[in-house]
C-alpha cells in the first residue's frame, strides 16, 4: 500500500491531552492578568508586539497548543486505516475546505478592517474542527451501519 | 457493480471478521462492499478473489447502472 503520511494512531491521545491541558494554562492566566488576553493572535493596531511577551506566550500557550491537538487529532490513523476509511477522510476534508472558504468569502464581503482579524482568528483552527466533526461522525455512521453478523 | 461475497463467504463458512482479516480491512468496509455501498479498488478486489481462490470476475460483475 502507498504511504498516506499519517500520524500514528496513539498521537490522537497526545492531542486530546494539549487541548485539555490548555484549559488550566488559560485559567491561571486569566487569574494573573486579570482582564488580560483572549484567543486572538496578539496583534494591535499599530504596535509591534515583541516576541516571547506576555500576550505572545499567551498565544503560544493556548491558540497553538489547541491548534497542535486538533490537528494531531484530525490527522492521526485509525485503528484500520483501509481503503474506505482513506476515502471517508478525503471527502471530510473536501467539505471542511469548502465550509472554510464560504465562510472567507462571506467575511471578505461582509467584515472590514479590524474584523477580518477574527475570521483570520476563525480560520486557524475551523477547518480541523469541522474536518474532524465531519470525519468522526460518518465513521460513527459506518459503524452503525455495519451491524455485528 | 454487484458481487458474491456473502454467497462465497457462506461457501467456505467465513465470517465477515475473518475475510477482512485476510485482506487487511476492517470488517465495515466488508460489510459495505457486500451491501453495494462501497466499491473496492482494484487491489482490494484481487485480494478478496485470491482468498476465495477464483478469477475476479467471479466474484465482481457490472450492474446496468455502471454500463450507462
């Protein structure tokens, strides 16, 4: 079989374990700078916001540690990663880009300014969700499909 | 297309488990070949005939729709 550049099936586990854990990062956080940062790239109008600063750790600490797990998540295999389940994958992953790219469109029509910022924001990490929403739910559907003999 | 799975299966007494087993698949895309919803691909096909030892036309044919 050819290769399908995958991660192994446990790496989902490890991005399960990012996500959660960048809950108490958050809330230890929230609890230090008070009224601090949200999710969003650190990024103001204007400023330059130097490297390895609070809000860029903040960043790192929490947008690209749920950006890592959801993409280690969506592209780890399956416990048989067959034909069929390859075929399941492709397709999800069509949908996930067009949902993305309606969703672009609609806010390169409809947002200005400082708003595209947050489909910028949106766009990181909505096309691995949808993707991996989509891809466990038709498998889930195969499955119960596939009744026990 | 249409096929014999199930038949050949019921044949050599094989479950659905034991022939994906065979060809390195799960059990589901067995079960969604044998039930038209999945159609392998070549490689796959020729693995499932060698298992049940016959040419693959045997145990794969065209339908009418595929012809149109």
């Amino acid at each position: 079989m050819s290769t399908n550049y995958l991660f192994p099936y446990k790496t989902r586990w490890l991005g399960l374990i990012l996500i959660l854990v960048h809950i108490p990062v958050k809330l230890w956080w929230d609890a230090r700078y008070p009224g601090g940062y949200d999710h969003n790239i650190p990024y103001v109008e204007g400023e330059v916001t130097p490297l390895f600063s609070p809000p860029h750790l903040f960043y790192i600490a929490t947008t690209l540690m749920v950006l890592v797990g959801l993409f280690l998540i969506a592209f780890s295999k399956e416990k048989i990663e067959d034909e069929q389940i390859a075929q399941l994958r492709l397709d999800s992953l069509r949908w996930a880009i067009y949902l993305n790219y309606a969703i672009l469109l609609f806010s390169l029509i409809f947002t200005q300014g400082g708003n595209s910022k947050h489909f910028l924001t949106l766009n990181i990490w909505l096309p691995l969700l949808f993707f991996i929403l989509r891809f466990q739910w038709v498998l889930y559907r195969l499955n119960r499909s596939a009744k026990p003999e | 297309m249409k096929n014999n799975i199930r038949v050949e299966r019921a044949i050599k007494n094989m479950t659905q488990e034991e022939l994906a087993n065979q060809v390195g698949v799960s059990r589901q895309t067995i079960n969604t070949i044998e039930s038209n919803k999945y159609i392998p691909s070549t490689l796959l096909a020729l693995k499932i005939a060698r298992v049940f030892g016959k040419p693959v036309e045997d145990i794969f044919s065209l339908d009418e729709t595929d012809l149109k």
